[in-house]
C-alpha cells in the first residue's frame, strides 16, 4: 500500500506520515521544504519518496500527480491561513492561500479520484477545519472559505461515489484548533485550546479507514457542530471574530510600538 501526503512536513501531515510508516504504507511525501523531508524520511521505515514542490503552483500539481501515480490513499494536507481585517491583509498572500488550499487540493483529488474509480478502491482525506461548518470567520475571512469549499466539495463528491455503489472512499477531516505551525504563519495562538496533531492524525486515518465522510476530532467541537446548525448567523459571525479580536489588538499594539 502507498499514501501521498501533502504539507507533509509538519503538523497533522508529518504525523500521518509517521502513523502509516508504523503501519507498513509506502510514502510519498510533499512539501517546500526539501530538508524537512529528508529529517522525515531518515525516521520512517519501507520506502519513502521525497517531492518538495510547492502546490501554489498550478503546473506543480500536473507534475506531482505524474511523478508519483499508483497510490491508495492520498491525503490533502497541504494549507494555511492569513489573519487580519480583509482591507488590510495582502492580497498576494491571500490568492497564493486560495490556490493552495482550494486549487490544489481540487486538482490532485480530482486527478487521483478518477484512478481510483477505475479500480474500485482507494481512500481520499482532504483536511478542512471547523471552520468550514460556519458561515464566515471575520479576521480569517479567506481561510474559513476555503475550509468550507474543501469540506462541501468532499460531501458532494463523495455522495456522488455512493450513487456510483463505488468502493472509494472522499472524507473530510474537520478539526477545531490543532498545535501545528499554522499558528505561527495565521499570526494567532490556539497553545491553549488547540487538540495535539498526533492524536487528531491517528484519529483520522482511523476514521478514514472505516469509511467515515467527515471526521471531527474531540467531544467539544462534535458537540459545537451539532449546536452550528441551530444557532443565527449572525451570532457565529459575532462568535468568530470575538475569540479573533484579541489577537488584531496584538498586532495593532505592536504596530504601535514599532512608530
């Protein structure tokens, strides 16, 4: 068996890698930095493939797809977010955002998914957020759409398969706050709420495996799913940018102290 994990060289995805290493997968493991993977690699055990491409790129996820077919299990790991009032945060980063997280996952899903309808097998986790149960998240406006376009897409898809009676399975992986580098390249801190990234990891594969469509680890945010689908939009809206407006005040004291 043989998985490809992107933004494997961190986080959820580093600890999935690890996980399936343990496991017996074969590995192809996707990621900008080059170096972080080989410090992976020489852990793991069975053959691991080594790919630092950076998915931003469109042309990057022909190219992957084509240097590393003939796999069972992939997993869209790879993304990020910007935080910040949507007037004031770069535009630039945020597209590059936009491609990562919805473009190539969209690309690579897509590609592999047909393969695997072919053959009548084969499992696909895109990694989404809570965030993409709510209907926006001021501050993080961008990357609360992208977690909701990865976690519809995922349901639609994989109700599509069930009306195909085809064996492949397409989950989505819906974790509150995990303590991961997210935190340092959003600008936000979740070190006090947010669930370990090993036990969100082993708890999807677990699930993955088991045919779940969409995986929330941890009672708390099971339980804040449920109570999302009866409360206004309005007061989710109110709710995401009070637990965000702490850290804007961070940063505009620190702009401060910078004049």
């Amino acid at each position: 068996m043989r998985a490809l994990i992107t933004g494997a060289s961190s986080g959820i995805g580093r600890d999935m890698a690890r996980i399936l290493s343990e496991k017996g997968y074969d590995l192809v493991l996707v990621a900008r930095r080059k170096e972080r993977l080989e410090e992976l690699k020489n852990e793991l055990s069975g053959d691991v493939e080594i790919l630092p491409f950076d998915l931003c790129d469109e042309a990057s996820c022909y190219a992957l797809y084509e240097q590393a077919k003939n796999i069972d299990v992939l997993i869209n790991n790879a993304g990020f977010g910007v935080f910040g009032d949507f007037l004031e945060t770069d535009l630039q980063q945020e597209i590059n955002m936009l491609h990562v997280n919805a473009r190539a996952m969209h690309i690579l899903m897509k590609l592999y998914l047909k393969d695997f309808v072919e053959r009548d097998s084969g499992y696909i986790l895109n990694v989404a957020s809570a965030a993409g149960f709510m209907p926006g998240g001021p501050l993080l406006d961008g990357y609360y759409a992208t977690k909701a376009y990865i976690l519809n897409l995922s349901r639609s898809v994989a109700k599509g398969l069930k009306k195909r009676k085809s064996k492949v399975v397409v989950s989505a992986l819906c974790p509150g706050p995990v303590q991961t580098e997210f935190e340092a390249v959003a600008g936000v801190d979740f070190a006090s709420v947010g669930l370990k990234s090993e036990t969100v990891a082993r708890y999807a594969l677990k699930k993955l495996f088991c045919g779940q469509r969409v995986i929330v680890p941890g009672v708390i945010f099971k339980i804040g799913r449920v109570l999302a689908k009866f409360l206004p939009d309005n007061w989710l809206l109110s709710a995401a940018y009070v637990i965000q407006a702490p850290r804007k005040r961070a940063q505009e004291r620190g702009r401060d102290n910078e004049r």
